[in-house]
C-alpha cells in the first residue's frame, strides 16, 4: 500500500510540473524574438554583422533572412501609416538587414525603432532580421 502511495505521489508530481509550451528561445539566446504589429513573428540577432553572414545565421537557426514586404502592414489600425516600415515601426532598437536587393550591390536594411528604410550593404552593424 505505501508502495502504491509513492508511486502515485510521484506520478502526481510529475503531472503538476509546468509544461513548457513555448518555442525555444530565439537563436538559443544568440537573438531576441520580436512581434510585428500586424503580423509576423520574427528573431533578430543580437550581434551586428554584414548582409552576407545575416543570411548564413538566418539559415543556421533554420529561417531565412525576412523580405522587405514584412514592413508592409495588412490591418491599417494596427500600424503608423506614417512610417516606411509600419509593421515593424518601434518594434526594437536595431538596424536589420533585410534579404530585398537594390540594384546589382546594394540592399534594405530598417530601423526597427523609427520604421525608415535605407540602402546599403558594407556596414557590419546591422542584426540578420529572420523569419520562419
């Protein structure tokens, strides 16, 4: 009877224990998942680096380096029409890269803090912005 007693106190224990439903961390804790405001849900590095290793990090954690019609926003309500970028408008504090080209050396990057978009492609500053 004790035995029976133990081994449904331990099975209840087991039982109780908080299951943990949410996915991994972003990157391992290498990047920081954000939420757009209308759609998407995506993981920044938190490292800067160029566009070319932004996209072999993407791949490494099993995404891809995000185009730039994630800035679009399909819910006007729920974004600053404003901005270049409103679904990603003050989402974060960083420069991503984004995996759109411009022209034959350049491509997008945005500010996850103020929503513009620039070209560029020779700064090694900016975080790999990476989508599922």
């Amino acid at each position: 009877m004790k035995r029976k007693t133990l081994i449904m106190g331990l099975i209840g224990l087991i039982i109780l224990q908080p299951i943990n439903v949410q996915a991994a961390d972003c990157a391992n804790g290498a990047g920081t998942e954000i939420k757009g405001n209308d759609h998407g849900t995506y993981c920044v590095s938190k490292v800067g680096m160029n566009w070319w290793s932004a996209h072999a990090w993407c791949d490494a954690i099993g995404m891809k380096l995000a185009p730039l019609s994630e800035c679009e926003c399909r819910d006007e309500s729920k974004c600053d029409m404003t901005k270049q970028c409103p679904n990603l408008y003050n989402t974060g504090s960083v420069w991503a890269w984004q995996s759109t080209i411009s022209g034959s050396i350049l491509a997008y990057d945005v500010s996850l803090h103020s929503g513009d978009v620039k070209e560029g492609r020779h700064t090694n500053s900016n975080s790999a912005f990476c989508m599922p």
